[in-house]
C-alpha cells in the first residue's frame, strides 16, 4: 500500500486504473514481467513519468529486470480498494444508466455494479441485465446493509445535489457524477465529474493538434 497516500498527486493516482488495465492485458498474454518503456509506449505516458509514478509506493521493480506483472496486479488491486470484491451501486436508470447496468463495465473481474435505483414506477422493480432496480425510498438501506459506499450518479441535473444530499447521508464515500453541474458534499466524500461535453472537445483539441 501506498506509504504517504496524501502526498501522492492527483495525476499519480489518475493514471493507475491506466497501468493496471495494460499490465492485466500482459497478464492475459501470458507475459510475466514488463519494464516502463514498454509500459510508456503502450500509454504514450513519458518513462520517467511512470517510474516516478510507481516510486511513490515504494520498490516495485529491479533496475534490470523490470516489473512482475503478478506483483503489479496484486498491488493496483490493493490502491483501487481494501477490499477483494467492490460492490457498486449506480442511481438513475435512465438510457445511461440502463446502458452502463447491461454493460456492468469492470476495472478488474471482482468490481461490479449490484444495486440500481430509480423513482420511476415504471422502471423500478424491473431486472436490467442481472440488477434489480429498488426505489429511491430503499437507499440508506440498501447501502448499508450491502456495504456499499460507492455510487455512479445519472440523474438529471435539478435533481443531483437532493440525492447527493441521500448519498452522503447513507454515507457513501465516492461518487462518481455524469453531468457538467457541480454539487456540495463534505470533506470526507469524493465526487469525479465526467462531462462527455468536454471529453469530446478535449478529443478534437488533441486530434487537431496532436495528430501527425
């Protein structure tokens, strides 16, 4: 585990679902050790970006020899979470929220989205892929009782800081929030926007840019 997790940047941790995903795919390939050239080319992220990534949680790799793909797995699986199995639950059934509970979408095998919620008659109730949908009126006891504290949020925008509001309350710790408006939550909850708007603005830029 990481030996100062609060002096480690943002960026740092941003980028290790990245390396995890490229060193799971080495696994599946049977590769058994990789170093970080190998690991910058594939991610176009600098070499002494990555080594200075990994430096901060310690001796990970051998001058010479690289990194053990085991030993790298096993130590992204412990930074994502303490835990081997992460349950997830995602608020909002709505066209994104059906599509990413039919994909049930994983960083690694043992994260999965278990629970849904909704207000819609209509939609709770119903099994979309293998999740039941439960009405908003069940949240705080859901969540506890399942021991979960991490949320994909995809409710519309008017609605987002009332039902972060329940989230907090049912304490959840990490949200992770699909519209470009922002919502208030204490210190001690985590909230990552994804606004498609600017990824996609952010793709052109680079495709103009960048592209040889």
């Amino acid at each position: 585990m990481a030996q100062n997790q609060a002096k480690i940047p943002r960026a740092t941790l941003k980028r290790l679902p990245l390396y995890y995903r490229f060193v799971n795919t080495l696994k599946t390939k049977g590769i058994d050790r990789v170093n970080s050239k190998t690991i910058s080319e594939a991610l176009n992220i600098e070499s002494a970006t990555i080594r200075r990534d990994f430096s901060y949680f310690g001796e990970l790799g051998k001058k010479g020899y690289g990194y053990n793909i085991d030993s790298l797995l096993e130590f992204f699986k412990s930074e994502l979470s303490d835990s081997d199995d992460i349950h997830i639950a995602i608020v909002g059934v709505g066209n994104l929220g059906r599509a990413l509970l039919t994909y049930n979408f994983s960083i690694h095998d043992e994260m999965t989205i278990t629970e849904a919620f909704d207000i819609d008659k209509e939609i709770v109730g119903q099994q979309v892929g293998e999740v039941k949908v439960h009405h908003m009126n069940d949240l705080q006891q859901v969540l506890e009782t399942q021991d979960i504290n991490v949320v994909i949020l995809t409710t519309p925008e008017k609605v987002a800081q009332k039902v972060t509001d329940q989230l907090v309350e049912a304490d959840v710790k990490g949200i992770l929030y699909f519209t470009p408006a922002r919502v208030e939550v204490p210190k001690s909850v985590q909230v990552h926007h994804i606004d498609l708007g600017i990824e996609l603005q952010s793709l052109l830029f680079f495709m103009k840019n960048y592209s040889n």
